[in-house]
C-alpha cells in the first residue's frame, strides 16, 4: 500500500481516494462528481497531449486535468 | 380535472432527461428564456388520465449550488415557483453518483419522484435494483423507466399525479453531517429562525448547510434580510471551518459532501443493488474509447469525422439547394410577367424574392449540419471532442467546454453565433467565459457559409471541399490567437477546473435527432423570416433612393430616343437597337445605385477599402452584413441585378462574379478573409451584450474585429497582388 499522487497514477492502475485537499470552486466541482475520500478510481486513459485524464469512477468516465488531479491523493495497492 | 399540474424534470446531464423530456411532449414544446438572464426554458405540456401536466425542464446539473447560473435557474426554480412534483431523472447503472443531486432535493424537502432511467441498460449488465426498497429507504416513491422507449413512463406519471394529490407536504429529511457540523447546526438553528424572510423559503436545516457551505446566494441574502444574525451566524461558520481545518485539514463543504455519500452508500448498500456477475458495464464505450481518444488516431479519426460532415453537409444537400434555388427563380419569372416595371416590380423582385430567396435557399445545408452535430453530440462523442481539445483551448486561455459554443458558432461550419453565444453559459468562469463569448463570432456561421460557399464556387471551383476546410482551420486559428490575446490583455485570470463527465456511447434516437435539427433550423428561419425581411427591403430602399436627378435621367430619356431613331434611319437589324438599349440602361441603373444613399456610403468608403481590394458595391453588402450576415449575398445580388446589363435575372450571381472585371481569385480571397472576421451581425452583438452584462463588450467586439479584418484582407490583397496580378 502506497499513497500517490493522482497526477502520477498509471493508465488501468486503480486505488482509493484519501483526501481532496482542495475548497472552493474546483473542490465542489471534484466532489459532485463523487470523487470523494473512500471511493475507488481507475485511471482508463490520457487525452492525446497527456492531459487532461480520464478516470472511471463509480460506473461512470470523468475528466480532469493534471493540475487538478495534484490535490487528490490516492492509496494504491 | 380543474388546474394544470406543474412538473419540473430535473437530473444529472446525460441522465437522459431530456429523451424523457421528447418522450412526455412529443412536439408540444416550447423553447424560452428565464426573465432576465438567458438559461434557456423549455417547457411542454401532456396529457394522463384526464390530467393535464405541465412539463418544464430544468437545467442538468450535478448539484444544486450557487457557483453556476443553471444551478441557481433549478434551485431557484423550484423555491420560487414551487412545482407539484419534482421528477428526478437518475441513471440506473450510475445510482450512486446521480443519487447526489437526488439527495440534495431531499435535503430542500420539495414533492420527489425518482425515475430510475435506462433500467434496460442496468439488467443487460447484470444489475439489478430493488427499486420498492430503494424508494421505502429513501421515502419518496422510485419508478423504473426506460425513456428512450417509453417503458415505464405511464406508472411514473401515475405516482406524479399521486404525489401531486397528497395533501402533506414532504419534509426535508434529516441527514447527519457528522458531529462537528450537527453541533455548529444545532447551535445556529435559533439565529437562522431569527431570519425569517429566508426561512419562509428554504428549510431552516438547509439555511445552516447552505452557510457553512459558504454558498453566495444564501449568505448575501441573509446579510441583506437579517444583517445582524449573519454576522453572528459568519462568525460561528468560521470558527467550525477553523476547527475543522486544525484538526482535518478539510472544510465543511467537504465533510457534508462526505456524509452526503455515506447516506446514500448506506442506504444502497444493503440490498437495493445486486450484481449477478460482474462485468463492465462500460466495456463497449471503453473499447471504443481506447481507439477513438488514442494518441494518434484520435485526432485522425476527429478529423476524419468532420470532414465527413462536411462532405455529407455539402454534397448531400446539394439537390435540395438546387431545387429550392430553381422554385424562387420561377417566382421571379411570375413576378417579372405579372407586374409592369416600376418601383414595384422592383421592391419585390431585387427586395423581398432576392432576400428572402437567397436566405432560405440554404436552409437545406442548416438542417443537414445541425443533423451532423446533432448526431455527434447524442451519441457522445462531441465530449470526446472536448476531452481532446482541452491541452489546446487550455493553452489558449480557454477551458475544453469552449469547444461547444465555438462548434455551434461555426467550428464545424454552418452553426450560428447566436446560439454559441448562448452556449457559453455552460462556462463557469467569467473570463474563460467572456473570451469565448469575444471570439466565437470569428467561426464560419451558417450565414456566412453562403458566401463563402459562393465566393469559393466561383473563383476556386476546383478544390471546393478543400478550400472550405481550409476556411474553417482558419477560423479556428484566428478565434484561439484572439482569445490568448484578450486572455493576456483584457481577460487576464485564472482558469476553471475541467472537472467532466465522458458520457457511454449511445445510439442517437431518431426523434431525439429530428426534435434537434428543427429546433435549431427553425431559429434560423425566423430569424430569416422577420429581421432579413426587413432589412432587405431597408436595403432596397437604399439602393434605390434617392435615384437620378432629373437631369441625368432626362439625359438618358434622350439617349434611348436618339438610339431609336438612328436605327430607324439606319434600317439596321433590331439586335442591335436592342443591345444599345440595354447598355443605356445599364449605365442608367449603375449611376441611380451610385447616386442612391448605400452607393454613396459605399463610394466613401471605398477611399479605405480600396487597399484590400473591395469595389463600393461590395461595401454595401458588407455594410449589410452587419445587419446579418445572410444579407450579404441578397445585397450582392440585388447590386448586380439593378447595375447589370444582363437583365436576366435567374443567371446566377456566381456567373455574374466570374465576369465583373473588378474581381479575380485574389480579391475574392480578401473578401473572404474580410467576411469571415469583421463586425458579427447585430444579433449577435446584442447577445454579445446581453451575455457580459454590458454593451462596452458588443461594440468592442463590432469594432475589435473589423479592425483585425480590414487588417487582414489588406494584407492578403497587397501580397496578392504582388504575387499574382503583376
């Protein structure tokens, strides 16, 4: 078990969301979404320039860029 | 059955609240705006049992939080005019993460009614929801549905109606925050009964989450109202926030984002959702994804797709431009024999025919490119698009959801500005969001089309296809350096998170399609119908007045008299009588349009056209090209027809081009270049002003890109014409 980054998560690794240490506009925007502490993530795919990501999350595929995807940390097996 | 029942659809995007929506109306819908701020309003109406139901669709949305204006559209939708039922439309094999929003309207306590959409899809997965329990555990009744067919749809509007027909209002459930914000709660719940202009609205327990949410309307409202318990109640919400941050690191929007998880985790995870076999759900869409977003073929495949749209545009509507142009020729041949010549004859040949003729000659290539988009956009891939497209629109100050408005604007040419103007609501942040709104009018609109279309036909005939492509990458250019430009200038600021949802693939509905591309078409013919109407008789009347003095066309009188009698003297043959004849009137007809108020304006002009090539009567389309851009083409025409010696009129405007001595490839290529970026048309300026909140921005944006244009098409003309015309 290891805490990364979710910027430095590989394409088809999976792991669960620790902490979004973000408020404001972009913490809303993350956790509407249902990234929140305790759900599991897959990473399926990166836009052609790399960024923004991809992510399966609870059945369904979101998008983030890296710079957002800075303040999630997640616990991979 | 005495009052109507108000529903309001409301549901995360892609939920399929709009095919249910299609499913409910059928055509009996009706497109508006909410007073004052411009989040589109659709409303319908259907008929249950005798009953009748109003049907408004609400904005999708994931949340019901200040920070967007859709969100505040349903949240203030349903506190202000308190619909009957509110029907969410939730996901079925997506429960979790759509029951977010749900829970939210369980916490405002209004009349719920849960449609549990695509069931179909959830079983073929293997999934299947216990929707008795599900709806027991939540309180409010949940109904399986299937909108795309209908299935399911009749025991839904069954439990709205009994809903309706329940005298006790629902309560807003209870949820536990967990002990840190309950406390803060507890404490704040007798300051927030002090504030009773906002719990007459809103249930008290709401007020104090919406607070320490820090949500902007609620926080200013109680500021306004009760200004001495907000300070009180700012003060408590800062000391949890405080708190909270010491000891977690977190702050209370989080934690309630949190514990509303949690309620809705516990209540589907015992038993309400059971999977028979594992599988994904998702694993068609996934494939398809790997190879469609793939780092080298998706940006092949990407534009591959839209020059496919093209080609289909293009080539398939073709006929039916035909067809429609050769109808509206045989109208002028009626008119010409009907009426004897005069101002008339002229009005409604050169004025209304030519108007409105050329206007709805292209109705055909509108419906076939909304077709298109509609097609990419209900099938999913247009996000794809924005997921692509976001390293670049990022790099450009824009946000990936910039691609919408500017794709509808023309980015696949054949939009209109007007409604990409519009869909830049979706943007959330102002500057992103304003630069957008700046730079869209810089697409190749579907009005704008025809002159192109016309322009390139006739000089560049060759590589059609090709050319118009080019146009649009062009367009693209352009719109992207004009948008850095204002986003390191005027727009300078931070940019907004691309936190979005890739939706599964889907099979567009036909109905779902058809309801699309008319609606869309249908704007444009109205706005053809009335604005174009008008203007082209404006124009007319322009062109034509005040006409010769009465020396000139006495002048001409005597002419036409000496041409007659010379040729009864010379006995010669009548062709060429007849050829003299026209010439007279030809020259007649060129100094009345020069003399005429438009050809006045255009000769002043011309002083500064000139460099970019442009002749005076190019100058007066151009001039009505800011009243609306289809003009251009009707004013182009109704120049050459009043100034021509061919009096013909069902010779086509391309052939009349082709032979004017005053234009080659090279002016026409700066002609281009000059319409595709000068002034957008008026409407669009007064939808620039509306959307900013001030006219500062549409008579920057008038006089911002007729500066870049000019700039341009002098450009263009001067190396041309070094190049080519020496």
């Amino acid at each position: 078990m290891a805490l990364i980054n979710l910027r430095n998560m590989a394409i088809n690794q999976t792991g669960t969301i620790v902490a979004v240490k973000v408020s404001g506009e972009l913490g809303r925007r993350i956790r509407e979404m249902g990234l929140v502490p305790g759900t599991d993530i897959t990473v399926k795919q990166r836009a052609p320039l790399n960024d923004p990501v991809a992510l399966r999350v609870m059945g369904g595929t979101l998008t983030l860029r890296n710079n957002e995807a800075d303040y999630i940390e997640v616990e991979v097996p | 059955m005495d009052t109507n029942i108000t529903i309001a659809l409301s549901g995360n995007p892609n939920a399929g609240k709009t095919t249910l929506f299609n499913h409910l109306t059928g055509a009996r819908q009706h497109v508006g705006n909410y007073p004052g701020i411009t989040v589109e309003q659709k409303e319908g109406c259907c008929l249950h049992r005798g009953q009748g139901l109003r049907v408004v669709d609400l904005p999708g949305t994931y949340s019901l939080t200040a920070y967007s204006v859709e969100e505040l559209v349903a949240r203030d939708f349903l506190v202000n005019e308190k619909p009957d039922v509110v029907v969410d439309v939730v996901d079925a094999s997506n429960l979790e993460r759509h029951l977010y929003l749900g829970c939210q309207f369980l916490e405002l306590g209004v009349p719920l009614v849960i449609a549990l959409n695509m069931i179909d899809v959830a079983e073929n997965r293997g999934v299947t929801i216990d929707a008795l329990t599900l709806s027991e555990r939540l309180g409010v009744p949940v109904i399986p549905i299937v909108a795309r067919t209908g299935r399911g749809v009749d025991q839904l509007l069954d439990a709205v109606l009994a809903v309706a027909a329940t005298e006790t209002r629902q309560q807003p459930a209870f949820l536990r925050y967990g002990s840190d914000v309950d406390e803060a709660l507890s404490y704040m719940m007798p300051l927030i009964r002090e504030c009773n202009e906002l719990t007459a609205l809103y249930p008290e327990r709401w007020i104090g989450v919406k607070l320490l949410e820090n949500d902007e309307q609620i926080v200013q409202k109680a500021a306004v109202s009760h200004p001495a318990a907000a300070v009180k109640l700012k003060e408590r919400c800062e000391t949890v926030t405080d708190h909270l941050q010491n000891t977690i690191g977190v702050y209370p929007e989080a934690v309630i984002a949190d514990h509303r998880y949690g309620y809705i985790k516990s209540i589907l995870h015992q038993g309400v959702v059971t999977r028979k076999f594992v599988a994904d759900r998702l694993y068609a869409s996934d494939k398809i994804d790997k190879v469609v977003t793939h780092r080298f073929l998706g940006p092949l495949i990407m534009a591959g797709v839209l020059f496919a749209l093209y080609t289909f545009t293009f080539s398939y509507s073709k006929v039916l431009v035909e067809w429609l142009s050769s109808f509206f020729a045989l109208i002028n041949i009626g008119v010409d024999s009907l009426l004897p010549d005069g101002p008339l004859k002229s009005l409604i040949s050169s004025g209304i025919i030519a108007g409105v003729g050329g206007v709805l000659g292209f109705v055909p290539i509108i419906m076939f490119m909304f077709f298109g988009i509609a097609v990419l956009e209900d099938s999913g891939y247009l996000a794809r698009v924005a997921f692509m497209m976001d390293r670049i629109f990022h790099f450009f100050g824009l946000h990936g959801s910039s691609v919408m408005p500017f794709i509808v604007s023309g980015g696949i040419a054949g939009g209109c500005a007007v409604p990409g103007v519009m869909a830049t609501r979706t943007l959330r942040s102002p500057k992103e969001r304003l630069a957008t709104l700046l730079t869209v009018p810089f697409m190749n609109c579907g009005a704008k089309l025809p002159v192109l279309t016309l322009l390139i036909g006739t000089f560049f005939s060759d590589h059609q296809a090709r050319y118009m492509f080019l146009a649009t990458l062009a367009a693209w250019f352009v719109a992207l350096c004009a948008a850095k430009f204002l986003r390191m200038t005027v727009l300078r600021g931070a940019s907004t998170p691309f936190v979005m949802e890739l939706p599964p693939y889907r099979f567009p509905t036909l109905k779902g399609l058809a309801i699309h591309t008319w609606e869309r078409t249908w704007q444009y013919i109205k706005k053809a119908g009335t604005v174009i109407l008008g203007i082209s008789i404006l124009l007319w009347a322009m062109m034509t007045y005040p006409g010769l003095t009465h020396d000139r066309a006495a002048y001409f009188e005597q002419q036409r008299q000496q041409a007659q009698q010379a040729a009864v003297t010379a006995s010669e043959a009548k062709e060429l009588l007849n050829k003299t004849l026209q010439q007279i009137k030809a020259e007649e007809a060129m100094e009345g349009l020069r003399n005429s108020l438009g050809g006045r304006i255009g000769i002043a002009c011309e002083r500064v056209s000139q460099y970019a090539g442009i002749d005076w009567r190019t100058n007066i389309a151009l001039l009505g090209g800011i009243a609306a851009k289809e003009v251009i083409i009707s004013t182009l025409g109704t120049a050459y027809s009043l100034g021509d010696v061919n009096r013909n009129n069902t010779a086509s405007l391309s052939e009349r081009l082709a032979k004017d001595p005053g234009w080659n490839p090279v002016v026409a290529l700066a002609v281009l270049v000059f319409i595709m970026f000068y002034a957008p048309c008026f409407i669009t300026v007064i939808c620039i002003a509306k959307e900013a909140g001030s006219w500062k921005w549409g008579a920057f944006s008038m006089i911002f890109n007729t500066l870049f244009a000019y700039s341009m098409a002098v450009m263009i003309y001067q190396i041309g014409a070094l190049l080519y015309l020496r």
